[in-house]
C-alpha cells in the first residue's frame, strides 16, 4: 500500500493536535469529524471551538497554539529513532481499528507498517506466568505465526515476551502495542527484543515520543491490541487481570475470543477458565484459532500458504525444525536421553533434583547433556538452576 504524502507542516499540526492538554481521544474525533483536518482545527476560533464542545481551557490552549513547540520536538525525537505517524487519514491506518468505538487519531510506528494491515490475532496474559503458560505462548503463537498469523501484543514481562518470541522464532510477522512511547524499552530487560521488533516486526503506540511506561497506559492500549486483531487469545491470568480486560474490549469490539484451559487449582487459569465457561473457544493447538476464523480470513491464510511455498519462505523453515525435532531423539547421548525423559513441560525440576532422579550419571555428564538439549531447542533453562523440556 502506498504511503500519502504527508508534508512536514501537516504532520506537525496532526501532533500539535495529539498534544493539546485534556483533549481525549473521542473528542478529538469529534473535532476532525467537523472540521475535517487538524489545520482547520487550529484556524478555529475559540467560539467555534466552545460550540464544538470544547471547555474553555482546552479550547484557549488550541487557539493559543502552544503545543507546537513541542510538536517540533517531537519530530525531531522520530527521526532519530527511525518512528513514523499513521493518522486517521493514512490509508496504511488498519481498518478494523477504525470501526472500534474509540479509536487512536494517531499512532506511533517504528518498523515495518504494512503489518498493521495483515490478519492479527492478540496474544495476551499475565505477567507472572508458569512454566506450562510460557510453553503453551511461546508454542501456540510460533504455530500460528507460521500459518500466517501477525501475533500481536504488549511486549510486557511473561505471556506477551512469550508470544513475540515465539513468532520471532518461527520467522514470522509480531506487532508490539506500548503502552509507552515506541523510543521508550519498557520491561528494561526486553531491549534485544524491542530491537528484533523493531527491524523484522514493528512497534506501535498512541503515546507521544518519550512517554514513560504510566500504569494507567497499560488498559489504554489494550483496546488496540484486540482492535487490529481479529480475535484474542488468552493463555493465563487472574480473574480480573489486565488479559481479561483485553478479552472484554474483543468481546464488546465483536472479536472472537479464544483461551487455553489450564489447572483448576491454579488462580492464573481463572481467567481463560471463567471465559471459556462463557463463551470462549478452547484453544488446545494452533488449528483451533484458524478454524474459528471467518471464512475470508481463512482465505487469506490459504493463500499466504501458497505464496510461501512458491517463494520457499516460512515453511521451509517450519519444516527444518521440525525436522530437526524429530531426528533430535536418536543423536541424543544417553545421559542427554535420560535427562530429557525426567523433565516435564508444566513442572521445572531443579538440577539437583534432576540429578537425583537421572540414574548413572555425574553432575558433569548431566550438565553436559542440558546444554547440549538447549542447543536443540528441546529444554530450557529457568532462573535458579530449573530446567522444563520445550513442548
């Protein structure tokens, strides 16, 4: 799609506008659905700009123009860091966000921004996830990456890290939604992701260059995630976390909404737990998103299918690794072989506890063999010496 010329003084009064004190996204909606453009906007008189709704104050501060300075700086702040604006009148401006109830007249983008265009499912959950929430994530959304999906979440700590990577891995497409502004790293220890977002996914925001990571960001952006996706899949979180927010906006958006089932005993499966009980689909691998897409978004993944073979793209990758997995087994080392058949998916074991389960072998043969399953991607290591095989 092509990109419209937008000159340098349009962008600059499209952030005057987005900059302008107490002037909330639906009200400045309404002020472009009457005056069209943030130029005409700024040529209004205060009067007209009462009459449009406005309060007294914000209605001064547009007429004083006093946040153009600042517009300018935030120019500035983009081009360094390579960002973008996609406003409302950007054809590249994802269509299915257009139609929710409040949508973002800009957006921030670093990255590549024909992505917001492409069929998006939102991967979302908690925080603090468990060894079972982090595999089924990081699985479920390298699948779905791979049949053609664009993964789309926060990049906070837990199931959102999970989900990116797991579409990074599988060489397919992710979109990050911040909720701080995209020249800004929030976890600090996501900074290589936010990098790999940025150069083969994209990263997008509603939040002005700069903008530090507010809690009260957090629900503002989440209307986003699930508003360029066609649905949203929950994998964990508590009955009222910020995933079942998410999950709620999809719902009222009329997105379809999908979540993995998990233990009853534990309290960050009450949510998709408690959305599957009402309504929601049950998500046990990749096919059951796909077959619960409309039938033109089906289409579209058929034909994407197609295209990748034809180019040799993700699915010959798809296809190394799975090659990969399958003839891991008989190259393994005994100890290696041990090692593997003693861990589980949902259960990290601690090293010592390992060595005392994997009979006939030193704590050097079984470090050995862990390292060498890392390799092959088959285990992983978490904090504190604990080991869960990959599913």
């Amino acid at each position: 799609m092509e990109a419209p010329v937008l000159s340098r003084d349009e962008e600059l009064h499209w952030l005057a506008l987005k900059l302008v004190p107490g002037l909330g996204t639906r009200t400045s909606g309404k002020l472009l659905d009457r005056f069209r453009t943030p130029q005409a906007v700024f040529r209004a008189s205060r009067t007209e700009l009462e009459g449009a709704g406005l309060s007294g104050a914000v209605a001064q501060s547009i007429a004083s123009g006093c946040t153009f300075e600042e517009a300018a700086d935030q120019q500035q702040k983009m081009a360094a860091c390579g960002a973008v604006t996609i406003t409302l009148s950007d054809p590249r401006y994802p269509q299915p966000l257009r139609e929710i109830f409040d949508p973002p007249f800009l957006l921030f983008a670093r990255g590549r921004v024909e992505l917001l265009n492409t069929l998006s499912l939102g991967v979302v959950g908690t925080r603090r996830p468990t060894p079972y929430g982090l595999a089924v994530a990081e699985r479920l959304s390298g699948d779905l990456a791979h049949a053609g999906l664009t993964i789309v979440s926060g990049m906070a700590r837990g199931i959102d890290t999970a989900a990116h990577k797991g579409a990074l891995a599988q060489g397919g497409d992710t979109v990050a939604v911040l909720g701080c502004g995209v020249d800004v790293v929030y976890p600090q220890e996501n900074k290589k992701l936010a990098s790999d977002i940025a150069s083969k996914g994209l990263i997008i925001s509603e939040f002005p260059m700069g903008t530090v990571a507010f809690p009260q960001n957090f629900p503002i952006r989440n209307r986003i995630v699930s508003g360029i996706s066609v649905g949203v899949l929950v994998v964990e979180g508590a009955q009222y976390s910020g995933s079942a927010i998410t999950a709620k906006l999809a719902i009222d958006q009329g997105r379809e909404v999908f979540a993995v089932p998990g233990s009853i005993t534990s309290k960050l499966s009450w949510g998709p737990n408690l959305l599957i009980k009402q309504g929601a689909r049950l998500v046990q691998d990749w096919n059951d998103v796909v077959a619960e897409l409309p039938p033109e978004a089906r289409r579209k993944l058929i034909e994407r299918g197609r295209r990748q073979l034809l180019d040799g793209g993700l699915a010959s990758s798809g296809a190394t690794q799975a090659s990969l997995l399958s003839d891991a087994g008989p190259e393994l080392g005994e100890a290696a072989r041990r090692a593997l058949n003693s861990l589980q998916v949902d259960a990290p074991i601690h090293l010592d506890d390992l060595l005392e389960t994997v009979e006939n072998t030193s704590a050097s043969e079984l470090i050995a063999a862990l390292f060498e399953l890392e390799m092959l991607g088959l285990v992983k290591q978490l904090p504190g010496k604990n080991f869960v095989k990959v599913w």
